[in-house]
C-alpha cells in the first residue's frame, strides 16, 4: 500500500504542466539578465573628477634684452579743493557768542560799577550761591575776556582792558551804593575761604580800580551819608544856612559843588 502511495506521487510529478515550465524559465532568465546588467553598472560607474587646476600665469625670466616700462607719471596738479562750508558746531558756538556780547551790551546800560572776579576753581553751586547773596541791582556773568572787550569797545567801559587776563566773572552793578555792591562778595570770599578769587579790577566813572585801589571803592560814603555830611554843613556855622538860601541861586550851586567835591578828596583820601 505504501509503494503504490510512492508511486502515485512521482506520476503527479511527471505530470507539470509545459506551460508552468515556460514560465519558471522566462522567469529564471530575467533574474539572471537584470543581476548581468547591475554587476555591469557597478564595475562601470564613473568617477567623478576633480576641478581642473586654475590656469596660472607662468613666471617668465626677465629679458636683459627688452627695455624696462616705466610707470605712468603721476600728476603733479592738486586736486580741486572742495568748497569750505561751515559746520553746525561752528554757526552754533557763533551764535552763541553773539548772544553773550548782547547779553553784556545790556547789562552796561545804565550801569554805575563793573567789576571783575577771577573765579578758576568756583564749582556751579558756589555760583548760585553767590548769586542769591548778591543784591537785585546787581547782576553777575560769566563770559569770556574777548567777548566783554568786543562789547566795551569804543566805550568808556574800555578801561577794564588791564584786567582781560585769566578766566573772570563779571559783576555789573546798577546802583549808586557801590560798597553795598561789593560787600556781598568780600562776605562770600571770607566765608568760603577763597582768597585767591580776588577782583582783578573795576571800572568806576571811566576809571580802572586794580586789586589794591578797592578800599577806595568800598569806602565810598552812601547817598545818604552824603546828604547827611551836606545838611550838617549847611547848618554850620561856617556857611550859615539863612546867608546861603538868601544868596542868588548861581552862588547856591557853587557853594554845594565845592562841598561834595571836598567830601569826595576827603572819601578818596582815605
């Protein structure tokens, strides 16, 4: 039973059909003609070639023969200038100066006293300090020697010119009480102990006043000692008040000329 199942098989074996044959070998023959044709790429792929090197130029040995070329001349013309125009800092500093020497052209009008104040080493509070113990009628700026001489020029105001040097603060006083003027800055120097920021100098009725002529200045008599010194002389028995009212007007004027130019000898002399 056994051999004749062994038998059965090897008959259905024999039995394949021609058309599955033709297909298995079709099949077999594509497998075998794709995998020539990859070995075929993969032994025959190019390579990929590197850049063909720059041409550099070949150094070639100078000729003892050829004549050396020289180099263009170079022009000797300058070239144009470009026109100058002024910058924004320049027109602003000058406006800015302009402004100060109109600053100081106003402070002279009516204006009694300028005084001079060497203030190197003043710092801004010391400034508003001096500022605030200064009286109303007296006003004080900073502005350089060039721009206060370019204000005073042609001016009796000219006379400060001996003391333009080193940096100066200026005090311009409206008032006729000069030692009141004077006296806040003495009182500031003493207290602040600034005895190098003296006064470099002053100019009084077309006069200049160096540092050593200010006991002068600050010794003037006020108005109303003036007037006081005036009404006790006319009470004197020297002039005699009723004589000098009874003399002609002309005589009068005189009289009280002589006086104060004797209480200003007197005042000077001191």
């Amino acid at each position: 039973m056994g051999h004749h199942n062994a038998r059965g098989n090897l008959a259905s074996a024999d039995k394949i059909s021609p058309t599955k044959i033709i297909f298995l070998s079709i099949t077999s023959a594509l497998l075998i003609f794709f995998f020539f044709i990859f070995q075929r790429r993969l032994q025959w792929r190019p390579l990929s070639s590197p850049p063909p090197p720059p041409n550099r130029p070949q150094h070639r040995p100078p000729d003892p023969t050829r004549e050396p070329i020289s180099p263009p001349a170079l022009s000797t013309r300058p070239a144009p200038r470009r026109p100058h125009l002024p910058s924004v800092r320049a027109a602003i500093s000058r406006s800015r100066k302009e402004e100060t020497v109109d600053a100081v052209k106003q402070q002279l009008e009516n204006c009694h006293l300028v005084a001079g104040i060497k203030y190197k080493g003043f710092t801004v509070k010391q400034f508003q300090e001096l500022r605030r113990a200064l009286p109303e009628t007296t006003k004080l700026l900073v502005a350089k020697n060039t721009l206060v001489l370019k204000a005073v020029e042609g001016t009796p105001w000219e006379a400060l010119k001996p003391c333009m040097t080193g940096m100066n603060a200026w005090l311009f006083v409206h008032s006729e009480e000069i030692p009141a003027a004077i006296k806040p800055y003495r009182d500031f120097m003493k207290e602040k102990k600034l005895e190098s920021n003296d006064f470099s100098g002053a100019v009084f009725e077309g006069q200049f006043y160096g540092p050593d002529d200010f006991k002068v200045l600050e010794s003037m008599p006020t108005r109303a000692e003036v007037y006081a010194k005036l009404l006790g002389a006319l009470q004197s028995p020297g002039i005699g008040l009723v004589g000098t009212l009874q003399a002609p007007a002309r005589e009068v004027v005189m009289v009280l000329q002589a006086f104060v130019k004797k209480l200003e000898e007197e005042s000077g002399g001191q």
